[in-house]
C-alpha cells in the first residue's frame, strides 16, 4: 500500500538471527490525529453500510480509495476490533464461537451443588440424549451442554451418574441463540429470584446473537474527516510521521 511508503524505515532482528531486516515502523502515530479527534471542526459522524469495505468508503466520500486508512486512525475502535461484517458473517460467526446446545431449566441450579457440575454427563430420561456440561450458568437457570448423543427435549428430566437428582427441561435451545442477559430500559437486570430466573414483563432476552449484532452496529458509527480538509490533514500527518 503507497500508504506506507511516508512511514520511516527501522531495522529489526528476528529471534536469534544475526542480521537486521528493514521494515516501515508501522507503530509510530503522530499527535496530527489526536488533535484532529478532539477538534470538531474537522470530522461528522457516519454510518457504515452493510458490506461497504474502507476503500469503497473512501472512494464514496472522498472520490479516492487511498484514504482508507483514515478512517482507522481517527477511530479507535474499527483499529482496535477491526471493520464491521455482513450479518451473514455475523450468524457464522456465532454458531462457529458457540456451537453446543443450551438446556434451559426452572429448577434451582444453585441448590445442586455436588452434582450437576461443570465436567459432568447427563442424560436424557425420555429422549436417551447424552451430553457433557461445559458452563452453568445459576441465575438464567442455563446449562450449556456438548451434545455426544441424540437430542435433548423439552419437557423432560435429566440426571447424572451416581446420583437421583433430576432436573426438569424447560426448552433447549442453539447456543448462540441463548439468553446472554436481560434488560429493562436499556439496562442490565438481574432476574434470578431464589434460585429460579424469574424475569419481570417488562426484562427483554438479549440473545449472543442479539449482543453480537449490537457490538457490530456500534462498529459501523464512525467518524470521518470532512472532505473538504481531507488533504490537508492527510498532509500535514504524513509530514510529521516524517520528522
């Protein structure tokens, strides 16, 4: 990228090798930016479209592709998280992270303290389903649960070895498809009452994929610098990562 070429060139060594390597030092940032962020004059906000890539933006506003890298500078959190992605990517994305099932349960979680356990192999008393817990979750009253063998359902027990205790299957569900939390207004609500999730009419399920989709779309607000002092700007950064 001709972007590079204004970054200074350092040497460095690889591990135990005797001679340096000349790389551009990419690390280096220039106080232009900083004062640029904080002058108001200078950008406006702006919301990336769906598969709209840097340099399609950048051409859009700019009517040049080259400014791409603007927008990662004067936005902290497209350089730190990266761009935003397709909600098809967004779906693969999450049933690739969280691939197991979820066993969703009115039973107190919490009072089964021995048994029920992170490690432990339930089974299904009705379906013959097997799986082995790899999270408990005490106040959603969740169990996430790989699945060895058939499929759990809702409306039955299930138990582990060595023990009678059972636990009554309220609806199963895909992993990423699991409440994350509640909320009421906006807000995080806690709705585990004795042990059971007990959530009020007004506490709203957010899902991973609902959580997902919100960390993406936060993503896609950004602000640009205006295009009628995007050259000056871009000129006077590349000037001082010069120096």
């Amino acid at each position: 990228m001709t972007f590079f070429s204004s970054f200074p060139e350092i040497e460095y060594k690889f591990g135990d090798e005797k001679t340096s390597d000349v790389f551009r030092d990419i690390a280096i940032y220039s106080t232009v930016i900083d004062q640029i962020k904080n002058e108001i004059t200078f950008y406006e906000d702006y919301t990336i479209d769906e598969n709209q890539r840097p340099d399609q933006l950048s051409y859009l506003i700019y009517d040049n592709p080259n400014y791409h890298w603007t927008f990662f500078l004067v936005n902290d959190k497209i350089r730190e998280r990266g761009w935003p992605i397709s909600n098809l990517e967004i779906l693969n994305y999450a049933k690739k992270e969280y691939p197991n099932k979820v066993i969703n349960t009115l039973s107190p979680l919490i009072n089964f303290t021995s048994v029920f356990k992170v490690g432990d192999t339930i089974e299904g008393r009705s379906s013959g389903a097997i799986g082995k817990i790899i999270h408990k979750n005490y106040d959603l009253g969740k169990l996430t649960i790989q699945v060895t063998d058939r499929n759990f359902v809702a409306g039955e027990n299930i138990q582990t070895d060595g023990t009678t205790e059972l636990v009554l299957i309220s609806s199963v569900v895909e992993e990423h498809l699991s409440v994350r939390h509640y909320e009421n207004g906006g807000i995080i609500v806690d709705v585990e009452s004795n042990g059971i999730p007990s959530p009020g009419v007004s506490d709203v399920p957010i899902t991973i994929l609902d959580d997902l989709h919100r960390q993406n779309n936060d993503l896609r607000q950004i602000r640009i610098i205006k295009p009628s002092v995007i050259n000056q700007v871009v000129s006077s950064f590349k000037e001082a990562i010069k120096s």
